[in-house]
C-alpha cells in the first residue's frame, strides 16, 4: 500500500493532511472524489490564490526521472548525447553535472575524432619571429609542363630539367649543429615543475575536446597570430627557394619538427619550439630537392637530379639512393609498405619498402606526372595532362581515369580515401569522392571546369563523370576571393578543412564539407607558394621568397596535452 509519506511529503504535513481530511470526511472517499473535492475548492479560490498555489505545489509535480537511475544507466542515457547537448546537461543540476563532466563520455566522443591524449614533453612550446625579404628567383623547377595540345597560349612556368651525371659514391650526409635562436613562445604552455619533478598530468578528455572544437572555431573564424621562421639571408637557413616541408612529430619524444628541401641542395629540421635549425642533410642531391616525405623514422627526398634519396634520421645515414628516373623527380610520397615516386618523365614507379625493391612503372600519363598520393591500397597520381588517375596499390592495375578533371595541368592532389582533392593551373581546388563520384569545385556555374563543358551545380562531368557542386556563392566577408587568382601549387586535406597555397602568394582555408572559404590568409608571402602544410593547431606554407611562414591558431591556449 502506497502511502502519503511515499510521495515525498514529511510526517508534519502528512498529519496536518489527515486532520484536514478527516474534518472534510476525505479519508472515506475514492481518489476520483477527493480530486473532484479539490478541484472544486480551487475553482473558489481568486486567480491570485491560484498562482500562489501552482508556484507551491510545481516542485511536487518535478521528478527528476535520470537523476534517480543508477550512474551505469544514465550514463548510458548521456553517451547518445553529442558534446552541445551534454554542456547543457550539466547546467540542470549538481547530479546532472556529474553525470555530463564524466569523463568515459567525453573520452568516447574524442575517440570518434581519433582525438588522442598526449603526455607532453617538459618543455614550453614556441617559435621565434624573424623578419623576410622578397626573392627575385621566379624559377619552379617542381612543376612539369602541361600537355602541348593543350593550350597554345599556355605560358610555361616550368624550365627544363638539368641534365646531371648521377654519381652513386655520393651516399653520404653531412649533420651541422647551427647555433640556436632566441626562445619566443609558440602558444601558451602549462606550469611545469623542473625536469626531476615532472609529473605527467591525468588525462582529461572533455578538456581535450574542447580544446579542439576552440582551435576549430578558430581556423573558421581565421583567428591567428603569424610568424616566420626564416627569411632571405638569415643565419642557418635556406640560402635558395624551398620547394617542399613536412610537419613531423618524433614518435618516441612527441616532439614536432619541421623538415624543409631547398634549390639550395639541402633539407633542413626547424625545432618549432625554438625556431632554430637542429640538422641539415646534404651531400647527396646535387641539384634542388623538389620533394620530401618524412614517416616513421625515415625521410625521402625527390630532386630534379632524378634521384630518389632515403634517409634514416635516428641513424643519421642514408639508406639508399635511387636513380631510375630519366627526368627531375616531382613527388615522392611512401609509407610502411612501398615507395611511390612521379616525375617529368611521365611516369610513376614503385617500391616495395623498405627493402625498396622495385615494382611498377606506371607510364599512361600523356604529360609530366606533377604528384602522386597513397593509401594501403591505392596510388593516385596527377599531370599536366588535365587527368588524374587511380591505381591498385598491390597490382599495378589502372582502375579508373579521370580525364579533363581540371580545365588545365594539375598541380598537386591529397589523397585521404575516399577523398582525393586537386589544385590545378586553372585556380581552382576540386574534391572527389572516389566511390560516389560526388565532390565540389572552388569554381564559379559559369567557369569551364572542363574541356569546353561548363557544368551547373549538380552536374554530371561528360568526360569523367563525376558529380560536381559549385561553391559559387560570392563571399560575405570583405575583400575576400573566392577562388584563388593564379595556379594552386600545394594543396592539403583532413577530415574537416582543406588549405591551398598558390602563385597568388596567398593561403586558403575551406570547408571540407562544403567547400566553403573559411580563411583568406593574405600577407605573409612576397611570392609564389609552392607547398603548405597544417594540423589542427597551425598551417605553415614556403615559397620563392624563401620565407616559412606558420599561421598560428593556438595562441593562448595550452595544446601540449594535443596529439598532432
């Protein structure tokens, strides 16, 4: 039998309630009757009375139905939540808080971002800010020219490649240990206790959550601060145009570098936290390095010798030296399986690593193959030809070729399966599906995107048959473009922004998504860019004016617990 005091109310009031109802004769009647009883005495109350009656009995009639689960269910109840739902949980009530703040809920939504916790190294993280200098080297030798038939008004910013006797004695690499510059922090870092009492601190992912959706929100918003780390002329740099760089983190440290190839011969590893150049390797590539790869341990480097160089950066020393190619080497990408390098010589090749054994010579290109990018299982390389295509890693089979994916040459790719995205000599960006065939394109409904077609959005490519989705919408915030004004040199993709840096000496950010341009990163280059790079914290782009320029989203905020 349920009684009075079940329903929440205490042993006073359930007496003063049975005297009343005793002296009304309630006790003998039904439920149905005592709420007729009551409603009837409500209905001779003034509206004022009743106000005054509903503001006492609202808590009666609140039950807090979560509160009273047991934590395994409700927070079974709040892990279908996503994270704007749950910062709203916890502003109900101290259980409700509880419950949202719990960290195997927060832990599960960085989990589905591959958002990973990092023990941050005992040291602050920054960079200095040096001053540039415009180059006057206006040559770009990582460029092949564009197929002839194409265009005859077709100015040819790619030069010839120099013919050079490979010697295969020069396997060697020279390390020098520059001085280092003055310490400048890169973004605010944690209190640390001394190297003897650095205690790591406990993993807090709603913490690293959002730490992530606020750099997010910084790069949509383009809210940066910028530096340099070299110009023209400043000590221990580059002495020449840098054609290519790659963001690195040391597994064994969870030190980030940065490694920089140069017409000067050489690739350079910049120490982000100092600005400083830590390693200089050369000796092997006589002419530029066009090209670089840095994963697990291992550096490759491309140049327009025609050589293909590995190196082994914990052992100082050069794995080997390859020297098949007929013309300069434009791309080389590898990973824990094969080596995939392209070149002005029309052709793609392969090796099995890292014993690099080699495997196949891709040759269907009708013009210089400007770039190659990987997955497990496929290659897909792009030319001056206007097409791109796609390749079984493991056979060598050609699956699909997209002809005329640009109006002109294309320039570069990122591959992230199933996503491929190019920049082209027509200015534009495109983003493809490979399994569906749907994608986006920076251009305008009434540019030609390709050989004499121009597509509506939602049209269907006559030529490769792709689906593309204009971003054509101008833009509303002042003074911005919406596609770039010259070639897009480099481009780079993640799972929610794509960058692009062009001979229009700009930077872009759009929206992976979309293609919507979220950032217009103007300013920092006197020159043409030829390659750009980007984590979740910052994008770094180099060019002919010899400058490294970092656009740094993580001002002010500690991100050394950030996984890059």
């Amino acid at each position: 039998m349920i009684t009075l005091a079940d329903e929440g109310f205490t042993d006073d009031e359930v007496a003063s309630m049975r005297t009343a109802a005793s002296v009304h004769g309630i006790g003998v009647r039904s439920v149905r009757e005592r709420e007729e009883f009551v409603y009837g005495l409500l209905t001779s109350l003034p509206r004022s009375s009743l106000a005054a009656i509903q503001r006492r009995i609202a808590p009666l009639l609140q039950l807090d139905v979560v509160g009273l689960l047991p934590d395994e269910v409700a927070l079974h109840v709040f892990s279908y939540l996503p994270y704007q739902a749950l910062l709203t949980c916890a502003l109900v009530s101290r259980r409700w808080r509880t419950l949202a703040d719990d960290q195997s809920l927060w832990k599960k939504l960085c989990m589905e971002r591959n958002w990973q916790w990092r023990v941050p190294p005992n040291r602050p993280h920054g960079y200095n800010a040096l001053d540039f200098s415009l180059s006057t080297d206006s040559d770009d030798e990582g460029m092949g020219d564009e197929e002839e038939a194409e265009d005859p008004h077709f100015e040819d910013s790619g030069h010839a490649s120099l013919s050079v006797a490979i010697d295969s004695t020069q396997n060697t690499m020279a390390l020098h240990s520059p001085p280092r510059y003055p310490r400048v922090r890169h973004s605010a870092p944690p209190t640390l206790a001394s190297p003897m009492q650095f205690i790591p601190p406990k993993a807090d992912f709603k913490l690293l959550h959002q730490t992530h959706i606020r750099l997010h929100n910084r790069m949509t918003s383009g809210s940066y601060s910028f530096s340099s780390l070299q110009t023209r002329g400043a000590p221990n740099g580059h002495t020449n145009t840098i054609y290519c760089l790659q963001l690195y983190t040391y597994p064994e440290t969870g030190v980030q570098v940065l490694f920089t190839g140069s017409k000067d011969h050489t690739i350079r590893e910049w120490d982000l936290a100092t600005g400083s150049v830590v390693r200089v390797i050369d000796g092997v590539h006589s002419s530029s390095i066009l090209s670089i790869c840095v994963h697990n341990g291992f550096l490759a480097s491309g140049g327009s010798d025609r050589k293909v160089a590995i190196w082994d950066l914990t052992k100082n020393a050069v794995v080997r030296v390859i020297c098949d190619h007929h013309d300069s080497v434009l791309c080389v990408r590898f990973d824990d399986r094969r080596l995939v390098s392209c070149s002005k010589d029309k052709t793609v090749r392969t090796y099995l690593f890292p014993d690099l054994t080699p495997q196949f010579i891709l040759g269907d290109h009708r013009a210089a193959v400007n770039a190659v990018s990987i997955s497990p299982t496929h290659i897909v390389s792009a030319s001056g030809d206007r097409s791109m295509r796609l390749w079984d890693a493991e056979t060598g089979a050609l699956l699909r070729t997209f002809e005329n994916h640009h109006g002109r040459g294309i320039a570069s790719i990122d591959f992230k399966p199933p996503f491929v995205l190019s920049g082209s000599s027509d200015k534009h960006l495109r983003l493809l599906d490979i399994y569906t065939a749907e994608g986006w394109s920076t251009s305008h409904e009434s540019d030609k995107v390709t050989a004499g077609v121009a597509l509506a959005r939602g049209a269907v490519c006559e030529t490769c048959g792709s689906r593309i989705f204009s971003t054509g919408e101008p833009s509303r915030l002042p003074g911005r473009q919406r596609a770039h004004e010259d070639l897009v040199r480099s481009v780079a993709l993640s799972a929610d922004f794509v960058v692009s840096g062009s001979y229009d000496f700009t930077v872009k950010v759009w929206d992976r998504k979309t293609g919507t341009l979220v950032a217009d990163l103007a300013g920092g280059h006197t020159g043409r860019i030829f390659c750009v790079g980007f984590d979740c914290t910052k994008i770094v782009s180099c060019g002919e004016d010899q400058r490294i320029c970092i656009w740094d989203f993580s001002h002010g905020i500690n991100t050394s617990f950030i996984n890059l």
